[in-house]
C-alpha cells in the first residue's frame, strides 16, 4: 500500500516538458494500433467488415504517429526519449488484446470507444500544455481525429447488434460509473477483506482473545481504508484517464477497504472465542465470494480465473495467520 501511495516513482503529467509529451504521445499511437490490428484479426472471421474499420484505423494510428515524430524531429532532432503510458500518473491504461479474447463486436467497440475517449482527453489536455503554434496545431487536430473515432466505434456496435446495444446515454453513465465506484471500491473491497486476514487471525489464534482480535481487527481496517482512500484519490485526479471525481474515487475505495476488514473482525465482538472465530471464517469466505462476483458481474471477468484469483489467494492469506497465530 505504501508503494501504491507514493506513485511507485511515476511522473505527473504536469511535470511533463513538451518534448516528454510528443515522445508519450508517439509510444501510445504505436501501442494503440498495434491493438487495432489485434482487434482486426480477432473479429475478421465473423465480422469482416468490422474488422476492415480496425485497420484502418490502425492505419490512422501509424499515420498519427508519423505526424508526431515529425514534429519532434522538426523541434527537437531525432532522439525520441523512451517515456511510455506506464511512467505517467494517471494516465489512462490500456487492456492487454488477450484478455478480451474471444473478441465480440459488442466487448470490442466498448474497448475502442473508451480507447478513443481517453486519446482524445490526452490531446485535449497536452495541447492546452503547447506553446509551439506548429505543436498545439497537430495535437488539436489530433484530438478531433480521435473524437471521431469515437462516434466510428459506437457506430459499429449499433450496426451490429441493434437490439442488444443501450441508448448511449445509459451506456456512458453504466462505464462512468464503473469508472468511478465499481473499480476503485472493488480494489478497496479486495485489500481490505484479504490484507487483514493475516493480523486479524493470527491475534486471534495467538492471544485467544476476543476483545483484544477485535481491536487489532479495526486498526487494521481503519488504518486500511486511510491508506487506500488517500492512495486512489493521489495518484489520479480523473482528467486524463476519465474515471471520475478523485474524492468520489477515494471514498469508495477507502470505505470498501474498511468494510472488508470490519467484516470478519466484527465476529469478535462475541466473547466466546470458538463461535467468534467459526463466524468470522464464513464471513470471509462470504466476502471472497462477493468479491468474485463484483469481478465477473462488471469487470467481466471469467468466473475459474476470478475464483482463483480471489478465493485460492485469500484461503491461503487465512491459512497463514491461523498458523502464525498457533506458532
């Protein structure tokens, strides 16, 4: 938690010079047509057509990147600096093309138009950032271009799939609201409920205390969700990447935080130790389901991986405190 705070030495991007922004802005054009060409492959077979429209996007995108490192040549010589979508602080990231396999038309425009989106946000933002009249141009135009294929990448899930696709209205509010609550709450839910599994059981175990696993218990989860809440609303403040209010993003991530170790620690309110601990275990493994199911339900996770994920891990994360505790 103390490396999520501290932004694991990534940069601002107020704290980004215009020659850092044209060489980020270069690194993610390569990096998004590459995905458009993946989408391509994985759609030509039952949607041809719509394959067709990835590559030519991804064609646009090599063309965009041509433009920019144009630009940087042209500005500050030939040596792009290697600064890549990962190093900057909230800035937007992007799915690996293997996790939205098999592609469907409907997964793959959602994908596309958030793609878009938040190139366009990129553009928007670094061109307020410009001084150079030639620079601010391109990255105008270059926002416009990708707000356009925005409206390309909605278009194709309505061609294909009328009845099933939502009006775009209710379609925004469901992604901005994963976006904001689902997501940063999610994270919350997961540390909370599976990095005070450890300290809660091993109090219990080690001391037999009721009264004394309950406090530790609700340090752990307060001091938890303090973290949590201030690292989700540090390390992005929603511009660039779209995902919302920073303070709205922190508070669902540090009370989800909190709930999850309050939930098995609130068992040891009971003075007896043996049906505190019994309950505590079935309110775990209450959560790590929930947790699952969020996993499967909004983030479109397949359900083996969420249970291994989430189950296997927190089993064992509980396993270890019961044996620290009786060491």
């Amino acid at each position: 938690m103390l490396r999520r705070f501290f932004g694991a030495g990534k940069r601002s991007f107020d704290s980004l010079s215009e020659q850092e922004i044209l060489a980020l802005a270069i690194s993610s054009e390569e990096e998004d047509a590459r995905i458009y060409r993946a989408y391509a492959e994985g759609l030509a077979e039952a949607f041809p057509q719509s394959a067709k429209v990835f590559e030519e996007m991804a064609l646009e995108e090599d063309e965009h990147r041509r433009r920019l490192i144009d630009a940087h040549a042209r500005r500050f010589g030939p040596s792009i600096p290697l600064i890549r979508r990962e190093h900057v602080r909230g800035y937007y990231d992007r799915t690996p093309d293997w996790l939205v396999r098999p592609l469907g038309i409907e997964k793959t425009r959602v994908m596309a138009e958030r793609m878009e989106d938040q190139a366009a946000r990129f553009y928007v933002a670094a061109a307020r950032r410009a001084t150079d009249a030639g620079t601010r141009k391109l990255l105008g135009d270059l926002a416009a271009a990708e707000k356009s294929h925005v409206n390309l990448a909605r278009r194709l899930g309505l061609a294909h799939t009328p009845e099933e696709v939502r009006d775009e209205e209710v379609t925004a509010e469901r992604r901005q609201f994963i976006l904001t609550y689902v997501q940063p709450g999610l994270a919350g839910l997961m540390d909370g409920s599976v990095s005070t599994l450890a300290p809660i059981f091993a109090a219990a175990f080690a001391t037999g205390d009721t009264w004394q696993t309950f406090l530790v218990g609700l340090s752990a989860s307060i001091g938890a969700g303090i973290s949590m809440g201030f690292t989700e609303a540090a390390h992005d403040d929603g511009k660039l990447s779209g995902r919302g209010s920073p303070i709205k993003r922190g508070l669902a991530s540090g009370v989800m935080t909190t709930i999850g170790g309050l939930g098995h620690a609130l068992p040891y309110l009971i003075p007896d130790f043996w049906i505190a601990t019994s309950i505590a275990i079935a309110v775990v493994f209450v959560e790590l389901w929930a947790i699952t199911w969020i996993q499967h339900r909004y983030m479109e996770t397949p359900w083996m991986r969420a249970m291994l994920q989430v189950l296997l891990g927190g089993s064992l994360v509980l396993a270890a405190g019961i044996l620290i505790g009786n060491a």
